[in-house]
C-alpha cells in the first residue's frame, strides 16, 4: 500500500517529511492538504489528527504526526538518515535544536512576512524573531565550517531537518549567501540525488491564491 503524506508546499515542517520520504526509496504521494482554506481545522482532518497540523502520514491503519517523528519512522523503515550507530543522539539533538531554535521561529517570521495583510504583520515580533533567527543561522553556520554535513560525513535527518525553510524564496530574514557554509551546505543538498525544491515535490503554492 502507498504511503500518504497529508501536506502542502507552503509548509516547511511537511517538506522535511516529504524530502525524506523521497529521498528514502519508499513509495509514497502527496495529499493536498488546504491549509489557507481552513482544511486542518475540519472534523474529518481533526478526526484523524487531533493535532490539526501538517504533515500527517499515512500507512495503511497507521497515522504519524510532527515531522521529527515521521523523519525517524522513515529511518526505521529504511535504515537511512539515522546516522552511524554512536552518532544516533547527536543527529536526535540537532533534529531537536532546529525544532526549537530554527524551524520554529522561521515558520512564524515567514508566515508573519508573507501570509497575513500587510496591515496586519507586527514589526516589533518581526524584529524580535528575526533576531532570533540570526543567532540560530550563526550557530549552524558554525558548526558548518570544515563539514559537509551536520553530522557524520553523509545525509542524516539533522540535515532533513534544518534545511526546511531555508530553500524558500519568500522573505523572512534568511538570505543563503549572508552565510558561506549554509550556502555551502544547501547546495549539497541540491546536488543529492532525488533532491526537489519544496514547490516542485508537494501540492501547494502561494501562486495558487494570487
């Protein structure tokens, strides 16, 4: 049975997951999910996912939300993106610290920049996340320096992880050449086979509501 993940292109938490599960070798498709149109917050979405959040994934009976979990189902599916054995906790770590320190505050600041009225975006929270961000961006930039990857020497789901956002073209205080090893990093990810821009790998794009 082909796996579903329920997801849309505008969200950087379900392109982690689909990255995964594309890169992954798993058969899978994409189910729209229409997030602006209020789709997450319907009975029949909330049935399934009491959570009310995208991605959620579909395995036969088996539903997983929260893109962390999912990234570490694929990995016990598949044996790829964990990581060596004796790096298991640092790969959970940076999984954790993006959750928190990158993902977090870049989904916010870019849906405060790009999907609310213009009349309605707070300056003073925009100013306050960015702030964040760029304390975050350094830290990975950072660690960065000399590596391929953030951790080991190959693709793990650190890397699926914090590179959620950070191939969208919408401003929200991130530019890629401001940071020469982030830079750097992406483009690995670019270069990786089966590597797709989170536009062209789910349903979804800001274009559709112009």
């Amino acid at each position: 049975m082909t796996i579903k993940l329920h997801c849309f292109g505008e969200s950087g938490n379900s392109y982690k997951a689909a990255l995964a599960l594309e890169l992954s070798g798993l058969e899978w498709e994409s189910v729209f999910v229409d997030f602006f149109g209020g789709a997450a917050r319907s009975p029949d979405y909330r049935a399934k996912n009491v959570m009310g959040e995208a991605p959620m994934l579909e395995d036969g009976d088996f539903r997983l939300t929260q893109s962390g979990a999912i990234q570490q189902w694929i990995t016990d599916q598949t044996g790829r993106f964990g990581g060596s054995v004796e790096d298991k906790y640092e790969v959970l770590r940076w999984v954790l610290w993006d959750n928190h320190k990158l993902s977090s505050p870049a989904g916010m600041t870019r849906f405060l920049m790009n999907f609310l009225p213009e009349d309605k975006r707070p300056a003073d929270v925009i100013a306050f996340t960015q702030g964040r961000l760029k304390a975050a961006y350094q830290t990975l930039d950072t660690h960065l320096a000399g590596r391929d990857w953030i951790v080991g020497d190959d693709l793990t789901n650190a890397d699926l992880s914090c590179c959620g956002y950070l191939f969208y073209p919408e401003p929200f205080g991130f530019d890629r050449k401001d940071w020469a090893n982030i830079d750097r990093w992406l483009s690995n990810l670019e270069q990786t086979p089966g590597w797709k821009h989170p536009y062209d790998l789910m349903p979804g794009n800001p274009s559709d509501r112009a």
